[in-house]
C-alpha cells in the first residue's frame, strides 16, 4: 500500500454529478482527494439504506439549493437495516461535509487493514 506523502490541493471547475460532490466543490473552493471519499460515501449509503443521506424528501434547486440543505445537515445511519457499527461510523466519517471532518483516503486504507486483522470482518 502506498500513501500520498501529502494533500494535493486543486482550483477546478465544477464537474460531477451535483448530488454527489460535496460542499467544497460545490461552493467552487480549492479540495483534496477527500471530496472523492465524500461520493463514494453517498453512494455507499444509497446502497445500504436505499436513499440519498442528505436530500431524501428534501427540494433541491439547483447547485445554491444544494449547499443550503448541505449547510444543515449531518449524516446518520438509521438504524435498520442492521449493518456492522463499525462500517456505520466509517460512513458517518466519509460524509463529513465539511473536508476536516472528513476521513482521508488514508485514515480509511489503514482502517481496513486493522480492522481485517482484529477480525471485525469475519
């Protein structure tokens, strides 16, 4: 496994599908790799609990309507389906909307390797 050795910052445009970038992207500021843990956690939960973890019943109008309902929000896992705690707080740490909340690429590489070990998968 091979880690970055530091953040690497960009200025971009914005691309993407806008229910999945999160707020940095979305407000046009400079953003890291951890704007892509952000997505992959939006589609994680869609896939374990079956809608979007911050807009379900919400209106969204347009990419402003987006960062207002992002601004309030939290991410939490509901409780059923029944899914490990441990996978729960991880998606809770990649949907961090702000990116110093956010888990790194790293944080979650090195998580899964002690967590394999420690069993918490089997």
């Amino acid at each position: 496994m091979r880690l970055l050795s530091r953040p690497c910052w960009v200025y971009v445009y914005i691309t993407g599908t806008p229910q999945y970038l999160p707020i940095e992207i979305l407000m046009g500021d400079k953003y890291s790799s951890k704007c892509d843990v952000f997505s992959v956690g939006v589609m994680l939960y869609e896939m374990l609990y079956g809608s979007h973890p911050f807009y379900q019943d919400k209106k969204m109008s347009g990419i402003p309507g987006l960062i207002q309902i992002l601004k309030v929000s939290t991410a939490r896992c509901p409780d059923a389906p029944k899914i490990n705690p441990l996978i729960k707080i991880l998606l809770e740490r990649m949907l961090g909307i702000y990116e110093v909340n956010r888990v790194s690429w790293e944080e979650i590489f090195i998580d899964a390797y002690f967590l394999q070990k420690k069993s918490y998968y089997r």
